[in-house]
C-alpha cells in the first residue's frame, strides 16, 4: 500500500491489515521492541509494558492517526504541525537522553579552580554512578527548575520516591561530581537572596538580633536552645519581611540547583582537615595539583596581563578592575606553583604568604557549637548506609538533618534533652542512605560540605567526563583567547 493511498482523505482510516505491513516496518517495530523492553529491563519499570500496543500500532497497524496533520488542507496549517511535530518529539529526546544518559553543566562559579574553571562546558554522565529515576517526572526539558520568563518549570505532583538504576560504578575518593544543593530544598522568593543558603541567613539574622552569648560555660542542652531561639528568630524576621526577602518555596530533590565539587569523604570515612590537609581515618590525602588557597600579596607594582595569565588570576581575582598596587597587602586565589612564581618576581610583589581559612558559626552544623575554621575542621564520621551511631546532644547537630529532612522522620528534642524520632526515645540511629563529603579545590573560595554538610545519595547527578567547549569570562568573542582550545575535549580525569 502506497503512502499517498495511506493518507488519503482526513475521514479514511489509515488502519492496515497485518498482511499489508512491508517487511521494512516489521524490522523496524522488532528494532524498536527490543531496545525498549531493554530499556525497561535496565530501569526495572514493568509498567512501561503498558506502551507496546502504542508502539505495534506505530510501526505496524496505524490506527491511531499519529500524522493526522498531514491531512489538513491548508499548507500553512501542515507547515506549523511538521514543525510542532519535530519539536515535541525532539523534547521528548532531549527529555531522555538528559534522565538517563548524559546532560550539559556550565562551571557557574570558581570553586574549582584551576581544576575546572568559570566558563568550563561539562559532558556530565548520567549512567556513571546510575541514573536516579525521576522523582518529579513532569517538567520542562532543557530547565532545571525554572522557565527562561520565569516560574516552576516543573509540576510537584506526581512526586516519586528515590530510585537508581545500576550505572557503570559508584562514586570513588577524589572524583569531581555534579550533584544536587542539599541546603536547595528551601528558597526565597527575592532574587537577590535566591542563591543565598537559607539556613546560614536564619541563623545569621537570629544571631544579630541577639545579645552575644557566652557558650563556653552552657551545657549541650542549653546551647540548643540557644541556636533553636537564634533559628526562630532568623526565620520570624524573613517571614515579617515578605518585601524585602520574598516568599518561602521548597524545592524537591532533583529540582535544586546542580553543584559540582570534589568528593574528598566517602560514606563510613573519619574526615578531618589539619591546616589545610585533608586527613581520611587519620591518613594524609594528596592535594589535587591545581589546588589553591588564598594568599596574602603585597604589591609593588601592577601584574602583567602574562604573568596574570600563567598565575591563572581572573579578572575578578585581583584587587580591582584596574590592576593596581594597593598600599596594602592584598588576598589572591593562588596554587602552590603561583604562589612560588609570584614569590620570585621581587619586581611585582613582596611577602607572599598563605592565609589562615576562617571560621565562624557559618560553617556546619550550624547549630553546634565549636572552634573549627575552614582549614581546621573536624573530626567528622561520613554516615554510610546500615551503620548505626549513638546519639547524643553533643553529636546530635551533626546527624540530624539527615534523620530530620534526608531520611523523612519526625525528630525532636524535649525539654529534658530526650531524643525522640518518630515519636520514640531514640539513643542510636541506623542510616537509611549513604553521604559523602564533596569539597572545592579553591579550598578558601568554596562554599562546599564545611558549609552545609553532607551530600545524600540521592542529591548525585553524575561525573563530568569531558570539557567539550571552554571560554573566557574576561574576554570578548572574536577577541584572542576567548575559547580556551587547550582545554577543549579534554577529559576531566585529567583535572584530578
């Protein structure tokens, strides 16, 4: 049967007898029947049978009139259908291949420099560690959480539970990693305090609209009730202020930003950083090569544009736009072999020494009081699935949004300091999920776990493979180095 005869008339039907179907379309349907059930083998979805009528009647019966469109009589009307056509099923695609497969990331921020930098386009596999199933499966492909004119760009209903299917491994110590914000679930409407942790601006606003406490002398009781108040506050201030911050949204799993940092903690690991070295169960770890921290400079003249270049300094990186020596000292992003290169160059600076990382009550947990600094941190056990920990007041900041929010129990604190979850007395917890610790190789210019703790495994997007196209932020296209071809389809293994 002839396609002209197939479409024919809008009213014929364009059913077929199994004896009309050409032997070319009964490949077809067998190719596409095989790689589909493979497909719902691999994600371990049986309800996706449901479709193998629709896609027998695609390739052989036809009676459902999947190209009705061609039969309108209106050219201009079959122009824009052909059109419509291709772009849903081209989103249908994209939708896909982005779930299960692979999708694009841009390196938003320096936290990884000069591993990966600011302008880094990222080939990001899914199947790597496993696709995660969708948790909420109707959105806009080709969006994250947002439409380009603003607006969710997703439906919360229907929201699925977590769910992996089986990808090629599993995430290994020192891996760069895309995963999802876990500070991300809550955010406020105003755009300028959009990319703001809001947990960190709570505590911030509670804290000074408070006297300062002493905490040295306060039991582990009574400092809880110190950050609890030091929260209600935080929290009564943002909501009192819908103008100035905005309205208070949540966001699920997988509709939070995408990060990507270093995993430097695996599930079960002790981690602890002493001046700046990493220490996994009480073994020193090897500092990625670009690894930097920032130092302080004195200048005594301008850096050259060829020696900002082979320090890898930004624009952004230096004192101010016009590159000028400051009457005093000045704070550079700088990696061991800079900072020794910079050293030697008398003639642009003089006394190049690392800074200390800075502490305060910003870094997690939040609610825990302690003296660690960004580059003085811990000892802190990496929770890791089926282990149990005993719990107490003293440890209980570090683990309890993981009990509370992560894992979906009801904990709470009384007034005499019992811990209850779920309505029971709890002294000990057995984790459902696996975390790990994920950490900037621009160890002093990184917000990254020291600030909002664990990495849940349900928060892993995937490992980026690939650098596929790299430009400079601090120069113009058509001007000489705004595409950075050295960098181009270099693999990201190469960065570690």
């Amino acid at each position: 049967m002839s396609q002209e005869s197939e479409n024919t008339g809008s009213n014929k039907s364009v059913a077929r007898k199994l004896s009309d179907v050409p032997a070319r379309d009964w490949v077809k349907l067998t190719v596409a029947v095989v790689l589909y059930v493979l497909f719902l083998i691999w994600v371990k979805s049986w309800m996706g049978l449901v479709l193998l009528p629709l896609i027998f009647d695609l390739y052989a019966t036809r009676i459902i009139k999947w190209d009705w469109w061609r039969n309108l009589k209106s050219d201009f009307l079959r122009g824009v259908m052909g059109w419509v056509d291709a772009i849903v099923f081209a989103l249908v695609a994209v939708y896909f291949v982005n779930l299960y497969l692979f999708q694009n990331y841009t390196i938003p921020s320096s936290s990884l420099e000069k591993s990966l930098l600011v302008g880094d386009y990222l080939y990001v596999s899914k199947v790597a560690y496993g696709p995660r199933k969708p948790i909420t499966p109707l959105t806009m492909p080709l969006t994250n959480n947002t439409l380009p004119g603003g607006g969710k760009s997703y439906l919360d209903k229907p929201h699925w539970d977590y769910e992996r299917v089986k990808g090629f491994g599993s995430v290994k110590l020192n891996d760069i990693v895309v995963f999802n914000y876990p500070s991300g679930d809550t955010i406020l409407g105003n755009v300028q305090y959009q990319q703001m942790d809001y947990y960190c601006l709570l505590y911030e606003l509670g804290s000074s609209k408070c006297r300062p406490v002493v905490m040295d002398s306060l039991s582990a009781l009574e400092k809880r009730r110190v950050y609890d108040f030091y929260y209600k506050v935080g929290r009564e201030a943002v909501c009192a202020n819908p103008k100035l911050f905005g309205n208070i949204s949540w966001r699920p799993v997988d509709r939070r930003e995408n990060y990507v940092k270093r995993c430097v903690g695996l599930p079960g690991q002790t981690l602890q950083i002493v001046d700046g070295q990493i220490y996994i169960d009480g073994e020193a770890e090897k500092h990625p090569d670009n690894a930097q921290f920032n130092y302080r400079v004195m200048l005594v003249n301008p850096i050259p544009a060829s020696l900002r270049a082979e320090l890898g300094l930004s624009q952004e990186d230096l004192p101010d736009k016009y590159n000028r020596p400051w009457p005093e000292p000045v704070t550079l992003p700088l990696t061991g072999k800079a900072a020794r290169l910079l050293e030697s160059r008398s003639d642009i600076a003089s006394g190049v020494e690392r800074i200390h990382g800075e502490g305060g009550d910003w870094l997690f947990p939040l609610n825990m009081y302690k003296d660690w600094t960004m580059d003085d941190y811990g000892p802190i056990w990496i929770p890791r699935k089926g282990e149990t920990v005993e719990l107490t007041l003293e440890n209980l900041p570090l683990y309890e949004r993981i009990i509370g929010i992560y894992e979906g129990n009801d904990l709470k604190v009384a007034s005499d300091g019992t811990i209850t979850i779920n309505g029971e007395a709890a002294t000990s917890y057995t984790f459902s999920m696996d975390y790990y610790w994920m950490m900037g190789d621009n160890r002093h210019n990184s917000a990254d776990s020291r600030v909002w703790g664990f990495v849940p495994e349900d928060h892993i997007v995937g490992r980026p493979v690939v650098v596929w196209l790299s430009l400079d932020k601090d120069k113009k296209f058509g001007q000489k180095g705004k595409i950075r071809w050295n960098r181009i389809f270099h693999t990201v293994k190469s960065y570690n």
